[in-house]
C-alpha cells in the first residue's frame, strides 16, 4: 500500500498520529513484521476504547432503569 493511503487509512482508524509516522515508516524499510506488531498493538488500544465505552453504556442502561423504576413507583404511590 502506498505511503499516503497508508497513512490516510490508519488515521481513519483512529491510530494516534506519532503511531500512524512509525508505521507508515517502517513499512517504508520493508520492516513489515515491526510495522505489523505496531498495528496490533493500537488495534489492542482501540479494542480497550470500545468495552470501555460498552461498560459506559451498561452503566448509563442500568441508572435509566433504575429511574424508570422509581418514577413508576412514584406514580403508583401518587395515584393511591
């Protein structure tokens, strides 16, 4: 893959910038191996992003339940 697509690809994954150079790089000394492990390696950040932003998502599921549920026994208590 070119230099610049390269590049323009692992920005739009979400690789840091410093990270994506190293890459773009060492692909271009025919350092594939080290360019790959690189590539796992921000692949593994990106993985931790995403189930923190699922626990975010069970944490924000379980508080509107909960609020649900009182406001449902609010209103049962307010309309006796």
């Amino acid at each position: 893959m070119e230099a610049d697509r390269l590049r323009q690809t692992l920005s739009d994954a979400g690789c840091p910038l410093q990270a994506a150079g190293e890459i773009v790089r060492l692909c271009g000394m025919g350092m594939t191996s080290d360019a790959l492990r690189l590539m796992k390696k921000d692949r593994c950040r990106l993985m931790e992003e995403m189930h923190e932003c699922g626990r975010k998502v069970d944490r924000m599921d379980l508080l509107i339940r909960l609020t649900e549920k009182e406001l449902e026994q609010t209103q049962i208590k307010g309309g006796k």
